[in-house]
C-alpha cells in the first residue's frame, strides 16, 4: 500500500480517536499496523494504540511496541513513566510555558557539623572518608563502604519543573572581582574566591534555588600536596614564575554527567552491478540504516568560567570512584555554584555525541555518496550533577597571570604555558617556592 494511503489511515485513526470513537480509530490502526512499513509511522500507531485501551499490561504492551520502533518517542516515554510510577501526570509541565520562580524570599538550607566531643567545628579531612574536629582532631567516618548513587532518569526530569529550575534553596556567595559563585557554609561571615583569592565579608546574602548533587568525588590530599605537586610541574616545564604564587585553592567544581544512547540514522548513495539478461549495468542504489550510539558519562561543566581548561581538566578523573553525595564532604569547603541549568546542559551533551558520532558513521560509512545523518533518534537516557575537587591558583610571568588547576582526587596538573618561557638559571625556582611555603 502506498504511503499516502498509509497516512490517511493514520488521520483518520487520530480523528477518531480525538472524537471518543475508540471501536473505529481501532480498526484503523488494525490496518496501518498490517500495510505500514516505516517504523515511525508504526511507533506512532502502537502509541495511539495505547491511548484507547485502559488495561495496564495492554497499555504497557503497546507503549513497548512503540519504543521498539522509536526508542526517543516523547509521549510514549512520558505515558510509560506515568504508568510506571516514575512521574505524576499532575507534575508534567508544557516546556512553552514554564512557570516564573516565586519571588517570595526564603530560608536557605545549612546544615553545621560540630564536634560531638568539644563543640568545635569539623571539616572533611582530605583523605577521602573522615569528618575530623578543628580542634581536638575527632574524627567521625563520612564514607560507607558498598554505597551507590542512582543517576536521574532525564526523559522524566525534562517533562517536569526539576528539569528547567533549581528547587532548593541555598546561599550563595558572589565574588565581585572575579564574578564566579560559590555555596556558603552556614553562618558565613566573610569569604574568599577559590579563582581570584580576593576576600569579601558577606553582608548580603543571595539566597538562590539550587539543585542538590547526585554524587561527588572526594578530595584526597590538603594544600601542602597541592603546593607540591604545582612546584613538580614547574620544575618539569623548566621555568620561573615572574614573582610571588599564591598557594593553591582547594573547591569542588559541578558539572553534569549524561549517558546518552539511541542511534544515527543515515542515508547515501552506491552504485551496485544489476543484471538483465545478458547485460550487466552499474545501478544507483540508495542505502539506509541506524548506527548504534552508547556514551557513559558524557561530562559537561556547568559553569561558562575558563571553561576550555576546565573540560580538559574533567578529562583526568576516575568517575568510577565517585561517590554518593552527601553535605559532609563539603564541610569547610566552598563548592561552586553551577550556572548552567540541566537542559541547556543537555543540548550541549546531545550536539557533541552528534558531532562524535557524525564523523564515525563518515568513517563506516566512507563507500556511500551524497551522505546524509540525523540526530532524531538520539535519546540522553540518564544525567547526573556531580561535584569534582579541583585546586586552581595562577602564577606571574612577564606581564600574565597563568592559570593551573590540579586534580584534586589523582594530582593530574592542567595548565597555561607562557609561549615566551625561558628555562630557568640554577636556583631560581627556590625564591617563588619558599615564598610559596611561608605564605
């Protein structure tokens, strides 16, 4: 049957289904499932399928069948979570008409750990598992041996508000040199940026809506192994800061995690030999298929702030050894606020496994002429923010400063070269570097 045919099937399946006639529009789709080939058509048919009839297992049945043709079909998705548990109809929101944030003021979350045997405060010791006391060096476990983090469906965050907005209430500080923005620890009264190291005294507090990690990579060693590490690297690329370094900065950077599957379709041209009789003739053939996508973890950063080293600079972690997310690891630590919202996230995600695979499926694909793809079938399945421990400080060469940012979970060094270094005279490197210490 013709595919004109086919779609007029299709309208009038819709019109009456649309007109409460379920009986007819059934039968219609009886027929489009018997004469259709194209696999959107039939994912569409299975959804509206779905629509008519009110048995669970039935509505599940056809709701599969709809994603077996079109893994990334939105309201088959949308209607198969609702029926699973994993989002309330009444929560879904149309993505057009986001509702405005309440403008109301309201009372930041914070959470204090103080020390169970002095009162002190604690902070999380950079070892990777321990809530110790500033005063009487109590410690208190953090990690839990076995522990897992869940990642967040996205399909389900993106059709509700948590995927447009930030839903709990936190204090946020804003440098004013530097412009960055970091989660304040309860009852701040001054602060200094870990990029610019310029001081504030908060006097004003930002309280802004945020959305809570899912997991985090703890810090595994203190600014002494971060100084270290920084005076290794410039000894390695065999030059000398032009004047004083500030020592190393210790925070924790967000960024968001996808994993990201579906396909590639494409399409292109080759030329096949065809047979006639006793004549043999090169026939244009037009060729077509999906290319399987799989990427875990796909890392995006959350904020636009030196961004180039930074993407480099997430390249180096183990996201393996993250773990669950909890407010102890920040204890005595400024995490970045993130200022890129999920979905924008996720747009930048889906243009660069696109992009990724664009040039793979060229590569396979190299036999086919007038080669065209399309990214209609790539799904992002799953997201997670995760918070990464980073030391960043810049040091001085000639009339720059030079940024370096050092892994805080391997030591792995990420930094500007000046084009025009010169290598370093015999004990030159033990002015900035004693300077570093004592400071």
């Amino acid at each position: 049957m013709s595919d004109e045919r086919v779609r007029r099937l299709m309208h009038s399946a819709v019109t009456a289904l649309k007109s409460g006639e379920n009986n007819l529009a059934n039968k219609y789709l009886e027929r489009v499932f018997i004469t259709a080939r194209d696999h959107d058509v039939l994912a569409d048919a299975w959804f509206y399928l779905s629509e008519i009839t009110e048995e669970k297992e039935e509505k599940r049945k056809a709701l599969e069948e709809a994603l077996s043709y079109r893994m990334t079909h939105a309201r088959a998705r949308r209607s198969l979570a609702i029926l699973d548990g994993k989002l309330k109809a009444d929560e879904v929101i149309n993505a057009d008409r986001i509702p405005a944030p309440a403008t109301e003021d309201r009372e930041g979350n914070a959470e204090r750990f103080m020390c169970p045997n002095c009162g002190a405060r604690m902070s999380f010791s950079p070892d990777g598992q321990t809530l110790s006391c500033d005063f009487c060096a109590k410690g208190e476990s953090v990690a839990t041996e076995g522990e897992t983090f869940e990642e967040q469906d996205f399909f389900t965050a993106m059709a509700t508000l948590r995927g447009h907005s930030k839903p709990v209430a936190r204090k946020v500080f804003h440098c004013e040199g530097c412009g960055a923005e970091f989660l304040l620890p309860p009852d701040s009264l001054s602060a200094a940026c870990a990029y610019c190291a310029s001081p504030h005294v908060v006097s004003h507090d930002e309280i802004r809506e945020l959305l809570d990690p899912d997991a985090i990579i703890p810090h595994a060693f203190d600014q002494r192994g971060a100084t270290r590490l920084l005076v290794e690297w410039v000894q390695e690329n065999n030059f000398t800061p032009h004047g004083k370094v500030m020592p190393p900065r210790g925070f924790y950077l967000p960024v968001w995690t996808f994993d990201i599957g579906g396909a590639i379709r494409y399409h292109g041209q080759r030329y096949e030999e065809q047979t006639i009789g006793f004549q043999t003739k090169m026939v244009l053939k037009t060729e077509k298929g999906d290319y399987p996508v799989f990427i875990d973890d796909l890392v995006i950063p959350a904020n636009h702030k030196h961004k180039k080293y930074i993407s480099r600079l997430v390249e180096t972690y183990n996201l393996r050894e993250a773990k669950p997310y909890d407010a102890r690891y920040l204890a005595n630590w400024p995490a970045e606020a993130y200022e890129i919202a999920l979905g924008d996230a996720s747009l930048e995600a889906r243009s660069q496994a696109n992009n990724r695979y664009k040039k793979e499926v060229a590569l396979r694909m190299s036999y086919l002429a007038k080669l065209k793809t399309s990214s209609e079938n790539l799904a992002i399945d799953s997201y997670k923010l995760l918070m990464l421990p980073v030391w960043m400080t810049t040091y001085p060469y000639g009339e720059k400063d030079y940024l370096v940012l050092i892994n805080g979970e391997n030591g792995m060094v990420q930094g500007e070269l000046p084009k025009n270094a010169k290598p370093r005279s015999n004990g030159g490197i033990m002015g900035w570097f004693n300077d570093l210490i004592d400071s």
